[in-house]
C-alpha cells in the first residue's frame, strides 16, 4: 500500500494494511479489486493498495484463519471472481487492531500537540 505520490501523503505504519483490509470485510464479502478500490475511495485517493502489497495480504491473513475465500462466478459464469469474507477470529483481530491503532493515534496526538505550558 503506498500514498498517493505527494509531499503531504502519510507514510503508512507496518500492519496498518491488514486493518483496512478488515475493515473494508467488515461491510461483506468483497474481491480483491473492491477492497483496493474501497481503500482508495474512502480515504479520499490517498492511500492506493497495489496489488502487489494487497493479495500477499490477503493471503497471509487467509492463512492465520482472520478471513476466508470463495470462487464466484459473475456475469452468467462469463468470469470469476475470488472473494474475501471475514471471519469470527477476523473480526476478533479487527477490534484489537483498531484499540492499539487509537492509541497510537493518541500517543502520536499528545507528541504533536504538547501542553501549552510546555512549549
């Protein structure tokens, strides 16, 4: 997953790429192509997940159980489509990276923003 090709884009922290991703299979089953485009969408085009950092991700998290594959077909058979679906130990992950992931946030608050009387 890499920002957009910009000054002001954050650099993303290690693992930061499983909790989108998780949190995007929170909504429903999803391929590939639409956890990528999701990402991208709602975080305004600043974060695009190549597939070369998406799929290692998904696999790797399939392996550690936090989610499940299916082939579909679309489109009356013409193509399939392999979709991801969280799990219940995927949805456990979800929660305790969203916990440290706020209070990282906030410990990066408090760094940035001191106490007046500190400065």
């Amino acid at each position: 997953m890499t920002p957009k090709a910009s000054p002001n884009r954050a650099e993303l922290l290690q693992g930061t790429l499983d909790m989108l991703i998780l949190r995007t299979l929170l909504f429903g089953p999803a391929h590939g192509h639409q956890i990528a485009k999701h990402i991208q969408r709602t975080t305004d085009d600043v974060l695009q997940v190549e597939h070369g950092s998406l799929y290692p991700a998904l696999h790797r998290m399939e392996q550690k159980g936090w989610i499940i594959s299916k082939w579909e077909s679309i489109n009356e058979g013409k193509r399939e489509f392999k979709f991801y679906r969280l799990t219940k130990t995927g949805r456990k992950q979800l929660a305790s990276e969203q916990s440290k992931w706020k209070q990282l946030a906030k410990a990066i608050a408090l760094v940035m923003s001191p106490a007046s009387n500190e400065e």
